[in-house]
C-alpha cells in the first residue's frame, strides 16, 4: 500500500490493551500525558517502559516542528 504522504506515519504492528483507571487517576495521567506532548496511550508506555527498565520500548518523544521550520519573520517595510 502506498503511503499518500496524508496522516500520521505507521508506528507498525501493535497490540490492543485496554486500560480503565479511576476517574481520578485517569485525569491525572491525561495532565501528564499532555504536558508530555503525547497521547496517553504512548505515556502509558512511556511509564511501563521506564519501570521495566525496557527504554527500547519506549515511545519517541514528540517532535517540535515549530522549531524544525526555518520560517523568516516578515519584515515591517515602509515602501508603498
């Protein structure tokens, strides 16, 4: 299948595991998620990943494309 350039890239095959915290907890770890920059699905594997000591596992850290862009500022001119 060709990749039409639309979209997020493919993180490859995965599994499917559901988790349900308590309402409490679970709106702990969506802050935490946020201020990350990730979905919570990629923070709860950023937390498993950590205490199992498996750092290959781990998701990559959002990109900062803001930062990767070399968009020059526009000049005020006062020609016209």
């Amino acid at each position: 299948m060709a990749r039409n350039g639309i979209g997020r890239p493919s993180k490859g095959e995965r599994d499917a595991i559901l988790a349900k915290p308590p309402v409490t907890f679970g709106a702990i770890l969506k802050e935490n998620a946020d201020k990350e920059g990730l979905s919570y699905g990629d923070y709860l594997l950023l937390l498993a990943a950590e205490r199992l000591n498996m750092p290959q596992y781990a998701p990559k850290p959002p990109r900062d494309r803001a930062a990767e862009l070399d968009i020059p500022r526009e000049a005020s001119s006062a020609a016209a």
